[in-house]
C-alpha cells in the first residue's frame, strides 16, 4: 500500500491520500482524542503521540499535530498507523455512528436564502477546501450573518479568516443580497 501526503495550508497539518476510500458519504471530524471512539482509524491515529485532531473525508484523511511536535517524526508514525488500519479490514467508523453529510438544517422564513448559501458553499467552496484537506459547513443564518463550521485542516489554519472574509464572504454576497457578514463558529 502506498499513502500519499499532501501539505496543507495549515502547517499543522498534513493530509494523507491512501489511495482508497476513507468514508462512502460525508465527513468524520475529531478534533480531540475522546472525540474519536467510534472511529477505528481515528484511534489509531490518535495513539501516535502528538495528534492532536483527525479528519476523514471521502478518500483522504487529515491529521492535525500539536505544534510542538515536528512532521519529520509523527509522519512515519502516522503513515504506519494509517497502513495498520486499511490492512485490518476494519471500518473507518463503527456502527451507526456519527457522519456529517454536511450542513445544519434550517427552519424559517429564510429557507430560500439558506438554500442559495447551501447550494454555492456545495458547489463551489466545499470542493476547494476538500482539496487542502478540510471542510466548510453551513450552521447558521441569521439577520444577514451567515455562520460556518470549519473542519480539518481549515480549522485553526492561519489562512481560514482570509478565506472566509475575501473568498467566502465576498462571494456569498456577490450572489446573495442578503448576506452582509460570514462568521466562524467553533
């Protein structure tokens, strides 16, 4: 088997392409060491000291490291991990647990609104951020203020205030009026 790894962004964080599918639908994010019990893969991942937080998407996964720690000895470690599992046969996420397919749902008088911030975030955002190894969802809209999640490596990545300000900001609000403002939520 052989894993590819990709830079981020994020210089905590690297993603790793096995060259298999991580998850059929959605996204698994653990962004702590207790977040990530349902995950096989997750677990083992987490047992290398030094990750601090895992990502799964379709076919890649994202590991965030502590910044103390540098790449040059957690990547072997991780890869190995990686390896193990994919070798085991087991699931990336066990049972019925929790997978984001993505956004929140939204119940008001502002659903035509919501649907256009969905749809473009679907269509042009959440493709590009799944490239650097993260994901972008939609939490919330309210008096104009569209609320996003950031997931893997887009969170905490110094960039991630840029993107969402001159790139998601700007481009809701050329395609939507109503959209004044794009905040992150934890």
């Amino acid at each position: 088997m052989f894993i590819q790894t990709e830079t981020t962004p994020n210089p905590a964080t690297l993603k790793f392409l096995p060259g298999e599918t991580v998850l059929g639908s959605g996204t698994a994010d653990f962004p702590s060491p207790d977040t990530g019990t349902s995950s096989p893969l997750a677990r083992r991942i987490f047992a290398v000291e030094g990750v601090t937080g895992v990502f799964l998407g379709r076919d890649f996964v994202t590991v965030t490291k502590a910044d103390d720690q540098p790449w040059d000895h957690l990547k072997p470690s991780v890869l190995g991990a990686i390896m193990e599992h994919f070798q085991s046969g087991a699931p990336a996420i066990e049972g019925d647990a929790p997978q984001s397919a993505g956004h929140a749902a939204h119940d008001g008088p502002d659903n035509e609104i919501v649907g256009q911030i969905k749809e473009l975030l679907d269509t042009r955002v959440r493709p590009a951020v799944a490239q650097d190894g993260g994901d972008i969802t939609f939490h919330g809209f309210d008096r104009g203020i569209v609320y996003l999640h950031m997931q893997g490596a887009c969170a905490g990545c110094p960039s991630s205030t840029l993107t969402l300000k001159m790139g998601i900001e700007n481009l809701l609000r050329h395609y939507i009026p109503e959209v004044i403002e794009v905040r992150p939520v934890a």
